[in-house]
C-alpha cells in the first residue's frame, strides 16, 4: 500500500480542522510540517490545533512563527498574532513576556487606522492595569475600550470592553454596576462571537472576582454556564479551568477528603497551560488541608501558589495561628493589609478579626471588624455580609454581650444558607453554643453543638475552634472531650455513649491524642490532662 502524499495528508488536515477534530488535524499538520514548510494558514492552524489539546509551548512557538511571517505582509494581522502571543503568556502568568508581545503589538499599529486588533490590545492593556492596581490607567483603557466598541461594532471588543468596565465598577465597589455589565457582556460569549481564548479569559475574569466578592449563587451560577461552553469547546486548557473553578464552588459544601485530591489533580495539570487558575487551586487546596489539620500539607500548597505568582494570604496567616503561632501570624496578616486594593482587603480583615481574637487583641478586633462592616455594606454580596456577621458575633461573644451575639449570628447564618457554605455555618454554630453557655442556656448549647458537629462530619474535618485550637497541644475541641471523659476513667464504649459517638470514633480520637501530646497510654493520657487543665 502506497503511503499518502503530502498533498492528501494537507487536505486531511485542513478536513479535520474545520471538522473540529483537533487530534487528527494536529497529527497531519504535524507530519506535513516535517515533510516540508507550512503556509502561514496552515502553520496558524497548527497552532491553534496544538493549543485546543493542551501542547501550550508548541503552540506558541507556532504562532511566533506565524507573527514572524505576517510582518513582512499584514502589519494588523501580525499585531493581531502578538496580542494572542501576549494573553498567552499572560494566562500562564508571565507578566514580562505578556508585556513585551504588548509592545510588539502596540508598534505595528501605530499610525493604523483603529481595528478589532487595537481593541483587543487596549483590553490587554487594562487586564494588566487590574493586575498591578493601577486604577487610573484601567479607567483610560476602559474609556477607550467604550470609544472603539462604538466606532468599530465588533461583538468580540464590545465584550471585552463591558467586561473591563465590569472589572472597574466592582474593584471600586460598584457591585451592582459591575454585575450588569458583565452580564451583558456574556451575551456575545453564549452566542460564540468571541474566540475561544479570549472567551475563555472572560470567563476565568468573572469567576475569579465572583469569588474575590465571595458570592458563590452567582459563581455557582456562572459556573454551570461555564461548565456547558467547555462541554461544546472541547479544549484542554479551559477545561482544566473549569475544574478549579468548579471545585471552588463545591468546598462550600462538599465532603474535603475528595476535593482534597481532585483540587491538587487540576492544580498541577494546569501549571504550565494557566498560571493564574493553577494559583487559584493550590490556594483552594492549601486552605482545603488547612482546614482538615493537614498543615505540612496546607504549608506546601501555599508554597507552590507562591510560586506561580500568588500571594498566599490569609491562608498561611491563619495556618501560622492554627499551629498555635500567634506572634507570627498576626505579623503575616498585618504585612498583607499593607497592599492589595480595597476588594482584597476584605478577606483579610476577615481573618485579621479571627486572628486577633486568639491573641484576645479586642481592640484590634474592634478596629477590623468596623472597616470589615463598612465594606460589606459598600460591596453589598451576600458573602461579605456573612462575612462581617460572622466577625461581629464572634467579638461580640468574646465580649460577653451574649444575647446581641446571638442575634448578630442568627443574621449570619442566614447569609451562610444562602451561599451554601457549610463549614461557616458549622463555625457560626460553635460561636453560639459560647453564647447560649453564656447565658445558660445548656440544652440550646448542646443542639447547635450537635448541628455544628454533624456538619464538620459531613465535611470531614474535625471542629477548630478559634483560628484553630487554643486548647494545650493544639488539640480540637472535640478531641479536648474525649480526653477528658478518658481521665475522668470512662471506658471507650462509655465516652461513645457520653458523647454520642462510636467506640470506632472514640479510638481514632485517641490516636490523635496520644501522636499529639506525646503518650502513649491512657494513663500517661489522663496524667497529661489533668496537668494541662482539660478536665
């Protein structure tokens, strides 16, 4: 059988790549190009394919091919090229090389008339302009943004130009604005006027300040939509987005123990395709760890979204007063409110307010905790109230105004049921069990123990307490329980009973106990204990 000629190899090709068959045009462009030189729509075609199935530096040395030939015939076209090179790279987090393909771009168009390349080159200029908080320059991008969606009435750069609007109405707390025009930027999304890669980019833009904003009904919504675009595109990279994003949504209530390895399995496959969702997911997997008492592990998640650019706060903070590092992370927290804009801010407070009550700093409490409130009511999401309902009842308690608290939390967890966060509505419940014991209100106290306990069960995490475990040895509030019923001479099967737990329970509690403190039998354990003040 004769092999097929480079002719009838180009022609399958060309086939599948207007077929959308991404495997099989790669493949024959790919044993075209060793035979002899690509066209320059060939070679782009190439690329494009490569970049669908997630071979991200092939494609890229094919489109600087591809810019290379176009400026020696289409000025527009091969600025066009580098403004796709520079969110490329941008995407997978290197702002110098984005940078240096923006001026590429910026020098072939000057002195052209305005087209959709310099529409989207202003939208790259004020996604950089977000990115390194300089508001004065995005408001210019995104005026300018305006001017050429109304002189060129291109679907692609209206899109762009709604969502760095968006962009700029929430950084500066104009959420409803904000949202608005997001929403309607979507419409040329949904209905494929915009190319795949930049679509994408807007999308990973939404999601990624839904989350900043804390509110997961609209993240979980523009998910679901998300979810269905990367069913259709059938593209690697913007897959693997799609699962961090997902997975974002799902820690508000999924069991942590399978999101714990479905967050690190999507981190790493998109460490060198997007640099900023791989990030996102490492950030997401150490607070996920954090959370279920896995510190070294939390500890080397945030290190690798260090690496990839992140700024991993409030999680190491808030890991360094889990540890019981209370010095150390109320440094970390203080450092990380020195920068960042306004949104960023909240999250932070958010924490500096937990912080700050493990080293019973009221005062700094208080300070936090009004600027916290002040925000939520600028931004206005349903997360951020949570957020300063949550931080209010709980300086609240420490204050001992017990009933006000009870109030306050109330409010909380209505916000919570709103977004479906789970381990916030467990933790909103362990401040108000302090409340009714405040007040002694015994039974109503053991209920919302109960209801706390039963949801970090379902999550599989154990209770923290404040910041994590104040308690001697770091222990959680529940393994306190168990090992005071121990010293007080319970058999397994009688704290199972006392605490409503199973004797399998009890024994794995004891585990900890004893790999916490440093014993090894239950006398050694009840000695410590009474040392220590559990009982």
């Amino acid at each position: 059988m004769l092999a097929p000629t480079q002719s009838d190899l180009l022609s399958t090709a060309r086939d599948a790549h207007r077929r959308g068959d991404w495997h099989a045009s790669y493949e024959a462009f790919d044993v075209v190009g060793r035979l002899a030189p690509l066209s320059t729509d060939d070679l782009d075609a190439f690329s494009f394919a490569a970049w669908r199935l997630g071979y991200i530096k092939e494609s890229s040395r094919a489109a600087e091919r591809v810019y290379a030939e176009l400026t020696r015939t289409d000025s527009t076209a091969a600025a066009m090229k580098a403004n796709e090179l520079a969110l490329a790279w941008l995407v997978r987090g290197d702002v110098n090389i984005a940078q240096g393909w923006m001026n590429r771009s910026r020098r072939l168009l000057t002195g052209l008339d305005d087209s959709a390349a310099h529409g989207y080159l202003t939208y790259l200029e004020a996604a950089m302009a977000a990115v390194t908080h300089d508001f004065d320059a995005l408001r210019r991008h995104v005026l300018r943004l305006r001017e050429l969606a109304d002189r060129l009435d291109t679907p692609a750069v209206t899109a762009l130009g709604l969502i760095a609007a968006g962009v700029d109405a929430i950084l500066h707390a104009r959420t409803a604005e904000g949202y608005a025009l997001i929403d309607e930027a979507m419409l040329p999304l949904m209905a494929d006027q915009v190319p795949i890669e930049w679509a994408g980019d807007l999308y990973c833009i939404v999601l990624h300040h839904c989350h900043k904003l804390a509110d997961l009904p609209r993240m979980r919504s523009w998910t679901q939509s998300m979810e269905q675009w990367c069913g259709v595109s059938g593209s690697v990279p913007y897959g693997g987005v799609c699962d961090v994003h997902r997975l974002q949504v799902q820690v508000g209530t999924d069991d942590y123990r399978t999101l714990e390895n479905r967050l690190a399995s999507a981190s790493r496959a998109l460490q060198d395709v997007n640099g900023w969702a791989a990030a996102e997911g490492y950030y997401q997997l150490g607070e996920v760890r954090r959370l279920m008492g896995d510190f070294d592990g939390a500890a080397t998640a945030f290190d690798q979204a260090r690496a990839l650019g992140m700024d991993p706060q409030p999680g190491e903070a808030l890991l360094a007063c889990r540890r019981g590092e209370h010095a150390g992370a109320w440094t970390a927290i203080r450092l990380a409110l020195t920068g960042g804009d306004r949104l960023d801010r909240v999250r932070l407070l958010r924490a500096a307010v937990q912080i700050a009550l493990t080293r019973d700093a009221l005062a700094e409490a208080e300070t936090h905790c009004v600027e916290l409130e002040a925000d939520a009511q600028a931004f206005g999401t349903p997360g951020f109230r949570a957020w300063a309902a949550h931080a209010r009842g709980a300086l609240l308690v420490r204050q001992g105004h017990f009933e006000q608290a009870l109030e306050v939390l109330t409010e909380a967890l209505r916000e919570y049921r709103v977004q479906q966060s789970r381990y916030d509505t467990a933790e909103v419940y362990g401040w108000m069990v302090l409340a009714h014991r405040g007040l002694g209100h015994h039974d109503a106290a053991a209920a919302d123990a109960a209801t706390a306990d039963a949801i970090y069960a379902e999550l599989g995490v154990d209770p923290a307490g404040i910041c994590g475990s104040s308690a001697p040895g770091l222990l959680t509030r529940r393994e306190c329980e168990v090992l005071a019923c121990i010293a007080r001479g319970a058999t397994n099967r009688q704290a199972a009973q006392q605490l409503f737990l199973s004797e399998k329970t009890i024994g794995r509690h004891l585990a900890n106990i004893y790999a916490k403190i440093g014993v090894s039998s239950r006398t050694a354990a009840a000695s410590w204990a009474r040392q220590h003040n559990v009982i």
